[in-house]
C-alpha cells in the first residue's frame, strides 16, 4: 500500500509541531517550551491557512515584542513564500505590537482626531525630567530613568495617573520614591506632552491611541477587521493589560488567533508582563486547541534535564500548562558546578575554561558569559582581558565607558588635584574613595529603583577593585589609582566581531549559544533581593527569579557552567552562600558540593621579566613587562611579522587583529619564541592560533636569528 504524500506544511516537522500547523482555523493556544521551535511552527501554520485559502496573506497580522525576533520571523515567512504552496507570503504583516500600532494610528488619526497634528515622542526621559523638576524631584539621570520606567509600568498596566498610588499599594510594588511623587510626575508628564503646539505620544500612547481609536469609533474598526482576519501573537506570556487591549480592539468578537508563549519563561513582570492571558486562555475560548511543544531540539540531554530540575521546583504552577522538555540532541557533557572564594577567582576560572573551549574548537561567538546585573560584568571583562579573548558586551556598555563609572573616576581626579587634601596611601585609600563616590550613589542600602540599584553597585564594584589593587600594591595611592583604573580602561577595546559574549540574563532572551557559563549565582544577586517595604518576603519575585535561572540554563546547546563565589573581593570575609535555586542540583561528586578549601592569602600573579613587578592591566600581562621598562625590539623582525600577518589576513579574508594583535605582534618580536612551546608561553596564543599560525611565526624568527 502506498504511504500517503506528506502535506508541504508540516514536512519536517514533529507531531505535535503538525498538530499546531494543521489546528483548524480559530482559537489556538501553542505552549511551546525553550528549544522546541516555536518560530518553526507558527510561521509554518501561517504557511499552511495562506495555501489552503483559509485568508489571504495580507489579512494575517502576526506580532512579537522585539524587532529581532519580528525580522527573524518575516525572514521564515520569506523562505516558506519561496515555495509554490504559498507564494505571497511576504504580504503577511510581521511586526512589534508597537510598529503596528504605529502604522495603524498614522493611518487612522484623521478619521479619529482630525487635523490636529501629532508627533512620536521617541525620548522621553527630556519631558520626564522636566515632570519631576516640577514636582520638586531631582532631575539627576538615574532618578529620571526611574521614573520614566515607573510610568511605562503604569501605562502598560492601564493605570491612569491618579490610580498610580492605589495600583501601588495593590501590586505591592515598590516605587523609587514615594508614590505620591511619582504620581505627580507622571500627571505633570501627561500634561507637558499635551502643548499648544500639537500632540506628543509616547510609545505606549501609541497603543492607548490604536486601542481608543478602535473601541470608540465603529467605522475605523470595521475597516480594519476588515483589513485584517487572522492573528499571530508569539511569546504571548509577555503581554501587559494594555497590549491584550489593543489585541482585544484588533479582534472584536472574532477567534481567529494563535497565541504561542511558555510560562515558565516569564521574566518581565516589571515592565506590567504578565502570564495570565497565556495561562486562561481556554478559559476565555474554550473551544481553543491546545498544543504543548515539549521536545527540545536546541539542548542536549544532559542540558535539558538540568533545566527540568530548576523549573520544578517552581511555586504556584497551574498543572495544565506546565511543559516538561525532552532533549532531542545527542548526549553532551554534563553540566559543571564551581564554588569560588572570591569573584575575582571565579572571573578568572571562567576565563580559563573559556580559553580552553576557544582551543578546543568553540568559536568564540558561541561562547557567552551570563549574570543578572550589568553591574557584574567588570570581573569578567578584566579576565578575558588578561587572556587577550576578545569580547563584546551585549544589552550594555563596558564597564569603564558606564556614565556612572566615567564620573566616578572624573571626581576621583579632581579629587587627586585637590591641594586640601593629605595624601592618603594604603586602607585609607579605600575611605577616600568611597567618601568621593558616595555623593554619586554608594549608598549605604539599597536604594528603590532599578537604576539607582545598577549605578550603586557599579560604584561598590569600583571601591573592591581598589580593595583588589591594594592587595597587590599595599602603598597605593590615588594618583597610582588612577593610572591603574586608566591601563584597565584603555586595555579594554575588544572588536565586536567574534567574541565571547557578556549579557545579563534578561539581554540572553531568545539567544542561544554552544556554551553558557551562567556565573554569580549566589543569595542576594541570584536570587537578588526580594523584599517589600512592610518587611515581607516578595514570593511573586522570587520565582521570577528562579525563571531567569531556567532561561539562562535554556540558552546552553551543550557546553553549561554554573558558578558562585563566597565574597565579593579577594581576602574578604567570606558572606554569601550559593543560591537557593540550586539547592538539590549540585551532585554529590562535584567539588562544588563540598565545603570549599581554605582560601590561599592572596592569588599569585605574573611578574615583569624585567623588573619583577607584578603585572595588572592586560597588554603589560601579554607583553610579560612593564609598559614602562625598555625592552628592544629589532625594526627588521618586527617588519617581517607585520608583512607576513597582512599578507596571512588578506589570504584568509579576516582583518589583520584577528591574526595577531600588535600587542601580540610586539611580545613576539621582543620574546623570539623559537619553538612551539616558546610561543605558546605568551599569552593570547592558544591552541587554536599554535596550529593555524605556529609554524609560520617560528619560521620567520628562526630565519631572522639566522641572518644575525
């Protein structure tokens, strides 16, 4: 008997990915869990309703809530249209909640308000500030960003400004400063963006506007449902009330919707997300299909299995929707657990696994560093640093180049050029510093808002590296800190071409790479405090927690480490623990699972070949000296490794750095390495770089010593 054609539409696709693909047009509800090709699926369902003739593809209207994941989407959308099934799938309109609404109220305004002109308001923070001086805030840059975000929740939340302090006390939320500010803000920022000059929205004004535009006037409603007939909506776990607003306004009484999302990877309850929508939704249609993708293609088992474990021990799961994954990969490594004393130990074990995964093949691309601050990120860009891997930092800026780390070290300067001052060397360089940052925001607790929190950490993190420098440089004084803080400053300039990755965990949303090393996974940062103003325990936060722990374990394909450290710098008490979350997770045969060792007085570094001097910043480590000690060079060598590193990167299409960097370039024309393990001594050169490059680089400092 001949076996029936498989349908174009789910050709390659697994039973339940069909079963989401061939559901009847109408209310569908696809749980779809990290890895399980959530994209492959909708955008294959879209295919199949546009080739049966069940609606036309610009009648489909299909939204997410990011421009990647959107452009990511109309890419499929266009590959799938290269068939001859659905050739005008292009037409389908794929875009942000925010872009569609802007395309529709630009089409719509004159029906609706008339001539009176409008403009988007793209920055806000300007007429924010202007709110708060009015209301007798400081306008200072952290407390604007503040609340800014505080009136983005509350129109997200669909809270009106005179609710703002209602809606507070019954989220139990905790505002930057007291809600009745904030509320004067917000009205005094709705106020301003109405001038005599026109209209100003906001991106969420876009939204109320669509949303108003629709429910208020039934000749605009009518044209667009007529427009429109079918509705996409992917991860449908991270719609605010506003959004299920305007997606309300968008349907009317129709169902013909597919809503896909995974609770367990709800993380942005701050911005007013929230999974209800996703996890009532055969209860509002419950004729609804529902199809759970639990096969997960992205990890190996070994991953898989570990985030199960995490998400299972999640509080307050309604058991219909919870998603247990199945690995569909080959078997991997299994998971590593590391305990560190300090964060500068766990920086630079990390660092040195990287180095080991870059040697053994992983491209650094596929490499990615994860923590839950921003703020977290300046061990880890120090550490890669020393090792010469490059590096970018994602969702963020480097360390040095944060506004709030640029000023700390300008007043520090100022500071050092102060003549009132006794100079000031050893433990009360560490008084000095914090006495000139704590006007800057080193506040003693913990402040309100986000940004507040990110700027106070990153200052603290700037008086432990002085900690750290001084327990190198006992009589370290502030002009001698200044020039360390600038060598770390001017070391990092890392391209942002293949590189390890550093993101925080709500930046590594929707990615993916070959390895993660998910680091500073102890109580206090991971998860980080969740205590509201009464006293009581935020368990609603908590667990939001713990989901981020599960998205940063999802984001591993086969290589994953987990990491915490007992103290923030080295030669500290030892204070923290490692986090809740992974209580139960760490086996018993791991190292990590047992009370660590003692910790050695103080971790030893490499000394100047020169002069003996500890070496800090990243190009005295690569050079193996002092910047400030005279080694020579021989012109013609150098030149000869110039020409022969031109000549290898234009051969192999890259640029010149990727090679060698001059720094690199520079320790070996002053070195004259003449065997492979001569070579392989100066750091930056590994394994990888030893057996594309080793040979050449021999051979012309062999030649060289020759002709001499």
């Amino acid at each position: 008997m001949r076996a029936e054609a498989v349908s174009p539409a789910i050709a390659g696709l697994d039973p339940e990915q069909s079963a989401a693909v061939l559901a009847p047009r109408g209310p569908v509800c696809v749980l779809a869990g990290a890895g399980t090709g959530k994209t492959r699926t909708i955008t294959h369902r879209i295919a199949h309703l546009v080739a049966g003739g069940h609606v036309a593809a610009g009648q489909v209207l299909a939204v997410t809530f990011t421009s990647r994941a959107a452009g990511e989407m109309r890419h499929r959308l266009a590959a799938l249209g290269a068939t001859a099934a659905a050739p005008d799938l292009g037409q389908v309109q794929a875009r942000t909640f925010h872009a569609a609404a802007l395309r529709q109220l630009r089409y719509f305004w004159p029906q609706v308000v008339g001539d009176v002109p409008w403009q988007l308001l793209d920055r806000k923070y300007p007429v924010v500030s202007q709110a708060a001086r009015l209301a007798g805030l400081s306008n200072a840059a952290d407390n604007v960003r503040d609340l800014a975000s505080e009136i983005e929740w509350a129109k997200a939340s669909l809270v009106a400004p005179e609710d703002y302090a209602a809606a507070v006390a019954r989220h139990r939320r905790t505002p930057p400063v007291a809600a009745a500010k904030v509320e004067a803000v917000y009205a005094g920022y709705e106020q301003l963006k109405n001038g005599s000059a026109g209209v100003l929205l906001d991106f969420d004004d876009l939204l109320l506007h669509t949303a108003a535009a629709l429910e208020g006037h039934p000749a605009v409603a009518e044209e667009f449902r007529d427009r429109y007939r079918s509705f996409v909506v992917d991860e449908y776990q991270d719609v605010t009330p506003l959004q299920q607003r305007v997606l309300d306004a968008w349907l009317g009484d129709r169902d013909d919707l597919t809503v896909v999302g995974d609770a367990n990877q709800t993380i942005y309850s701050f911005t007013g997300a929230s999974p209800h929508q996703l996890l009532n939704f055969s209860r509002r249609f419950p004729e609804a299909t529902v199809v759970r993708l639990e096969r997960d293609y992205r990890s190996t088992p070994q991953v898989v299995t570990l985030a199960n474990r995490v998400i299972d021990a999640a509080r307050g799961r309604i058991a219909g929707t919870r998603l247990k994954l199945v690995g569909q990969r080959p078997p991997g490594p299994e998971p590593v657990f590391a305990e560190y004393p300090d964060e500068p130990a766990e920086a630079a074990a990390v660092a040195e696994a990287v180095s080991g995964l870059i040697d053994s093949g992983v491209a650094a691309a596929e490499i990615a560093v994860l923590f839950r601050v921003n703020a977290q990120s300046e061990a880890y860009e120090q550490a890669l640093t020393e090792r010469a891997i490059a590096y970018q930092v994602r969702g963020g800026e480097t360390f040095f180049h944060r506004t709030e780390v640029r000023q700390a070290v300008e007043a520090l300067r100022r500071t050092a050029t102060r003549d009132d001052l006794p100079e000031v060397a050893g433990a009360g360089l560490v008084s000095l510093v914090t006495a000139v940052l704590v006007p800057l925001g080193l506040t003693k607790d913990e402040p309100a808002g986000d940004r507040a929190r990110e700027r106070r950490a990153a200052l603290a993190a700037l008086v432990q590296l002085t900690e750290d420098l001084l327990g190198v440089f006992p009589d370290l004084d502030l002009a001698g800190l200044l020039r360390e803080l600038a060598a770390r400053a001017d070391a990092r300039h890392p391209p942002t071409v293949q590189g390890v990755t550093l993101a925080s965990l709500h930046a590594a949303k929707g990615l993916e790479w070959d390895a993660v090393f998910l680091v500073g996974l102890a109580d206090g940062t991971l998860p980080i405090a969740h205590v509201l103003q009464d006293g009581a325990v935020d368990e609603a936060g908590l667990e939001e927690e713990r989901r981020l722990l599960y998205v940063g374990v999802t984001r591993a394909r086969v290589h994953l480490r987990l990491s915490w450290a007992l103290a923030r710098g080295e030669n500290v008490r030892k204070t923290r623990r490692r986090s809740r979350f992974l209580q139960g997770l760490v086996p018993d045969s791991s190292p990590a699972s047992r009370i660590a060792a003692p910790e050695p007085v103080g971790r030893r570094r490499p000394g100047c070949r020169v002069c003996g001097a500890p070496l800090l910043d990243a190009k005295s480590t690569l050079l193996g000296r002092c910047v400030g000690c005279v080694v020579e060079v021989d012109p013609d060598l150098f030149a000869a490794l110039q020409q022969w590193r031109q000549d290898t990167a234009r051969d192999l299409k890259m640029p010149a750095f990727v090679v060698f960097s001059d720094n690199t370039l520079t320790a070996i024309a002053e070195q004259q390495p003449l065997d492979e393990r001569a070579l392989v001594a100066i750091p930056g050169i590994g394994a990888t770089k030893l057996s594309r490059f080793g040979a050449d680089v021999v051979r012309i400092v062999t030649k060289h010593q020759n002709r001499r």
